[in-house]
C-alpha cells in the first residue's frame, strides 16, 4: 500500500516507481549472513523483518546473527588478517575502486532500496550513494600513502624506523540513518589499512548493507576480510566480541548514551576505538548575512535526510534583528516542502524510521509548545499509514525546553534569538555535545573568531553541509572519539611501530 504524498494533509501525487520493480529489487538482496565469504542462514534460524517507514509494511525478513554467529565471524576476520595484511597495497586499492564502480553502476538501486527501508526522498538516497561511494574511491587513493620515514637518531648511534601496519581485525557498528555512507566511511578505511572487518548493520536498514557486501564480494574482497551479521540481539552478540583478544578495533556511530557503554565495555580488551556520537548542532544566522544564503542553508542542515542526521541543525541561533524576516523565510520554505513516501517524484521529506522516533519528535514538541513555544508552521503528525510528521518551525522558546538539549532526529527547528556575538557562542557551546555548528555572516574576522571559539569537531562557514570523504569527520566532548574520512581517516585503523637499529657505521671509520 502506498501512502500519498501531502502538503499539509492534502496533493496526492502519482508514483512512478511500480510494486514489481520494488519487490524485485528487494528479493534480490541476500537475507543471510555473510561468513567466510559465504551466505548462511543464523545459527538457531533466527530472523529480523525490514519494514517500509511510509507504510508499515513487511519489506523482508532477515537472518539475525547468534552470539556463536558472530564469533564465527570473528574467527573467520582473524583467519584472513594476515594474508589481508601483507597484501599488496595495490591489489587492495584495486578492489575497493572496483568496488566504487559497482556501487555507482548500481546507484538507482542503491537509492530505491535506501528510500524503502529507510523512508527518504530518492533525491536524497542519490545523494548518499554519490557521497557513499566516494569514500571507496577516497580510500582505494589512500592505500599506497601510508607511508612512516627513517632517521638518524640525534646522537648519531642509531637509526630510527618508524613504519605503519593494521591495526587488525574491527568490528563496525552502523545506525540506520545513512546506511550506505555509513558503512562505505568505515569499511572503506578499514581495508585500504589492511583489516579485516566484522560489520554489524542497524536493524531498521541492514538491507542496503547487505547489497554492499554482495558488492564487495563481486569486486574481488577475499574470503573473510569481510564479514556481515545483522542481528537484532545487538548486545548478546557484539559483546563476546569486544571481550575476545583477537578482536583489536571497534568503531561505532550511534548515541552517546550507547557509545559510553562500548567505550566502557572495550576497556578490557583495551581496544582502540572510534566513536562517531550524538550531536546538538547549533546553526547561527548574523546580522550581516546574506538571508537567503543562510536559510537556503538552513534548508540543507536542517532538513536533509528528514532531519535525522547527528549533523542536522538542532538549534537555529538568530541575530534579534533579523530573527522575524528569518523565521517568515524560513517557515514559508518549510511549508512548501511536500511530505510523502520517499519514491514519489515531489517528495521532499519522507516518513521517519519508525513510530518510536515519531513519538519522541511529537513529544519534543508538545512539551515545548506547552512550555511557551510558538508553532509558526507544521506541529503535528501526519495521519498514516506510515511515520510522517509535519515540517515544523518553532520561536519563543523558553531557555530550558527539552528540545534545546535532546537530539531532534526529525524536521523541527526551534529558533532562538541572541542580541550578541559572546551571547551566540555561549548558547552555542552551552551543551555536552560537539559535533558541527553552522554560521551565517559576511564577516570574515568573524567568521575566523567562530571557527576558534565554537566548541565543536566541525564547522560550516557560510554553508549548511560540512561532510566530504576527503575531510575529517567527527566531534569532540561527547559526541565522539577519532576522525574518519580525510587524511586521517585511515589512521584510525593503523598503528605505529618503531624499529631501532644499531648504527650501521659503527666499527668504521665514518669518514671512509
């Protein structure tokens, strides 16, 4: 059952994507879990059901990995590290842009499987497969740079090798949200470094991470060195894992909350760890900016991906002298913004994930609503089938609402008026988190002060997106721990050893 496509509660829009084509594409997607380089049923016939967001119904059904599935998985990543490892960093670049080939030759796809399961425009789905499968490419030019150098020690009697290998086998954990880029951003570096990989999907999406490692296989990744287990007991069957020795690496993007416990929980095994956390993104529109710049950015930092992105602007921080011209923009934008089930041609925002996301973006609301807010547009959810909510512009909030600390994960933006510079930057850093803040201003010193005084991993000058596989993702405070794309995207999946070597000079006479 399709739903239709609203604006409001009205506009039905015609499809152009048919039942057939969908469910063909869905059957063509393997349900097992991926072992040794083969698909296999969950060891006790265990099973996770994938649902469409925009109907409610049944996508597929699954195998769920058991806690012995993946220490299958592990054993079979250990028993391919090494012949991994010492490959050659060609014939590893080799795969992974063979494999960026394959994922763009398959980007419709890609795309209609994402919006299936994950419930957003397919403008957006080819969006992620653009930028998710650059990360392949990216990382397949970065295998032949790691690079370490040699020297003379500075008392001459000994020379210094410093060289670089895998760290070994990793565990990656994945959200729903993007989940091609996501898993892309990770496995990308993980084997350009020579790891091998236990990937473990969100259950809300696994299917495209599932036709990403079909991918993988058919670009020539060997037995092992890739390895997939969704599995919806996450808990029972990552945490053998994280305590057993031959894992060395765990990365994971997700909620902080869940991330504390992982860092905790990895502190046995002292793995090393990369955690990509929850955000609180401050977006700040000045006095002298260019208004439709900054809400054409807005736009974009808002309400790409639906709003459900750790880099979505959570709070819009607006100069008082602009704030009512702003928010009259900004809402009318919002308001033409048509709701529906990703795969209509005039969809701009799709369903959320699932009704637990819905009802914590409804609750969010009400109580800020409740507490003073003002609803200039939007403020309700849209009767189903499926998870739809209202693009929704909010003012007047009271310095305390719940939603100018929580995470929104949905199309809501709550503005909030700031007189000053030092008061902008105060309400911007006045959170546990640090993940990207946006700013909106003509002034080039400005801009400078900004990007030092803003306490955050990532920030965006002048532009509502910050994400590009060749610059380093990540936060700081609470919201995570390493990088990943750029330059030192792979070095979360290296280490360094020194090698001393005795002066090769010594007992001669160095004057010959």
């Amino acid at each position: 059952m399709s739903s239709p496509a609203v604006r409001g509660r009205l506009e039905v829009v015609t499809e152009t994507i048919s039942q057939d084509q969908e469910r063909q594409l869905v059957d063509s997607v393997p349900k097992g879990l991926l072992i040794r380089g083969q698909w296999r049923p969950a060891g006790d016939g265990g099973t996770v059901d994938v649902h469409d967001p925009s109907t409610g119904e049944l996508l597929a059904t699954i195998a769920s990995a058991t806690p012995e599935d993946g220490m299958a998985a592990l054993a079979a990543a250990d028993a391919a590290q090494a012949s991994w490892a010492r490959s050659a960093p060609r014939a590893r670049a080799e795969i992974l842009r063979k494999a960026f080939e394959l994922v763009t030759a398959r980007a419709d796809d890609f795309a209609l499987l994402m919006t299936l399961e994950m419930g957003k425009p397919l403008a957006d789905s080819r969006a992620e497969v653009a930028y998710g499968a650059e990360f392949l490419r990216w990382f397949s030019e970065q295998t032949n740079r790691v690079s370490g150098r040699y020297s003379v020690a500075p008392d001459g009697a000994a020379r210094l090798l410093v060289t670089k290998r895998p760290v070994g086998p990793s565990l990656l954990i994945t959200p729903w949200n993007f989940p091609l880029a996501m898993g892309t951003r990770k496995i990308g570096p993980a084997l350009a470094a020579g790891c091998t990989v236990v990937f473990k999907p969100a259950t809300l999406t696994p299917l495209t991470t599932l036709l990403l490692a079909q991918t993988l296989i058919e670009a020539g990744v060997p037995d092992g060195v890739v390895n997939v287990i969704p599995t919806r007991h996450a808990g029972a069957v990552t945490g053998p894992l994280i305590r057993d020795p031959r894992l060395r690496k765990l990365s994971f993007t997700g909620s902080t909350e869940v991330g504390r416990r992982l860092i905790a929980d990895s502190a046995e095994q002292v793995l090393r760890v990369s955690m990509e956390l929850g955000g609180n993104a401050p977006l700040l529109v000045f006095e002298d900016a260019d208004l439709e710049q900054a809400v054409d950015g807005a736009m974009l930092a808002k309400l790409r991906n639906g709003g459900e992105a750790c880099t979505a602007a959570n709070r819009l921080l607006v100069h008082r002298s602009v704030a009512e011209e702003f928010t009259r923009r900004l809402a009318e934008r919002f308001s033409r913004h048509t709701v529906g089930r990703g795969t209509l041609p005039d969809t701009k925002i799709g369903p959320l994930v699932d009704d637990d996301t819905r009802d914590k973006v409804e609750r969010l609301v009400t109580a800020a609503v409740a507490g003073g807010a003002r609803v200039v547009t939007g403020g309700a959810k849209i009767p189903g089938p499926g998870y739809f909510y209202q693009p929704t512009v909010l003012t007047d909030l009271p310095a305390d609402a719940e939603i100018l600390r929580e995470e929104i994960f949905g199309p809501v933006a709550p503005i909030v008026v700031f007189d000053t510079e030092d008061e902008a930057v105060r309400l911007a850093n006045s959170t546990e988190y640090g993940l990207v803040a946006y700013a909106f201003t003509k002034d080039l010193n400005r801009g400078l002060r900004l990007a030092e005084r803003l306490d955050t991993g990532m920030v965006g000058i002048n532009t509502g997106i910050v994400s590009n596989p060749a610059a380093p993702f990540g936060g700081v405070k609470q919201s995570g721990i390493g990088r990943e794309g750029g330059l030192e995207g792979i070095e979360e999946y290296l280490e360094t050893r020194y090698v001393g070597i005795a002066d090769p000079f010594a007992g001669l006479d160095k004057d010959s």
